[in-house]
C-alpha cells in the first residue's frame, strides 16, 4: 500500500498543543482540511465526531486514529500530528496520546478504506515504529517513516 500518495507533508503537525479530546480532533480536521480532496471541513468535523460517540479512537500505546467516512471526502486522505506532551482522549488504556493519524475517506471507499486502517493500526503496533514517529525531527523524516507502511 502506498501512503504517499495519501499524506503530504502540509498534512504534518509535528508539535500539536492542544488541552483535550475537543480541541484536539478541531485541529486535527483543521490540519487535514488543508488537503485540496477534502471539500467541507464542518462535515468532516461532523463525521469525526460521529464516529468518536460511538467508541473512542483512542486504541491504546499513546494512539489516536480518529477516522470517518464521508462524502466530503474526494478519496481517502490521511493527516498526522504529533504531541510531546500526551492528551487526554480517552484511550482505551486510559493513557495520554502522543501520536495521532485521521482518516477520512468517501462513503464508497469501504474496501481500500479498510484496508488503510488495517495497516496502519499493524505499522503502529510495533513499539519501534511509535518510537521512530515520536524521535522524527522533520516532515521529510516522517513522511519517509510512513512510505515504509505496507
């Protein structure tokens, strides 16, 4: 799977400060409302939101992947922003969360969709990878760290 052509480096926040859930998932649809194939970013806000009453995309191990579907979307886009020092969001560890991917794709994208967040949830599972996203310094290194995704 090629994640470069679904994040470029404008969808990278590499020093997120945010207080909690709410303000981090408004910045985090800011941040990915810079892509030119996100069309309404209040629907997009709408989605996410949706999607985070349901249950928390706090999956654990300083992990938030907020994701929806929505026809707002022209294709499946992905933003990542960064927190060094951790936000409260329900995780279901109960933990801070350091690293943060969302996700957003159009009502039809189910196959490739799930598929994005299957590896992305895989990448994210080996320690060594949230490691390499935390210790990044640029967009470029990040960018390089996520082409590795498969």
């Amino acid at each position: 799977m090629d994640f470069g052509h679904l994040l470029d480096k404008r969808l990278i926040l590499l020093d997120l400060k945010t207080n909690n859930k709410n303000e981090t998932i408004q910045r985090l649809v800011d941040l990915i409302s810079k892509s030119k194939d996100i069309k309404d970013k209040r629907k997009v806000l709408d989605a996410i939101i949706e999607r985070e009453r349901t249950m928390s995309t706090g999956i654990g191990k300083g992990i938030a992947i907020p994701h929806a579907k929505s026809n707002a979307a022209k294709r499946i886009v992905v933003a990542f922003a960064r927190s060094k020092e951790g936000v409260e969001f329900d995780a279901v560890d109960k933990n801070p969360v350091y690293l943060f991917f969302i996700v957003v794709g159009p009502e039809e994208s189910q196959d490739e969709y799930l598929k994005v967040m299957a590896h992305l949830t895989s990448y994210l599972n080996k320690e060594i990878n949230r490691k390499n996203l935390m210790e990044a310094r640029s967009e470029k290194e990040i960018m390089a760290l996520v082409s590795k995704i498969e």
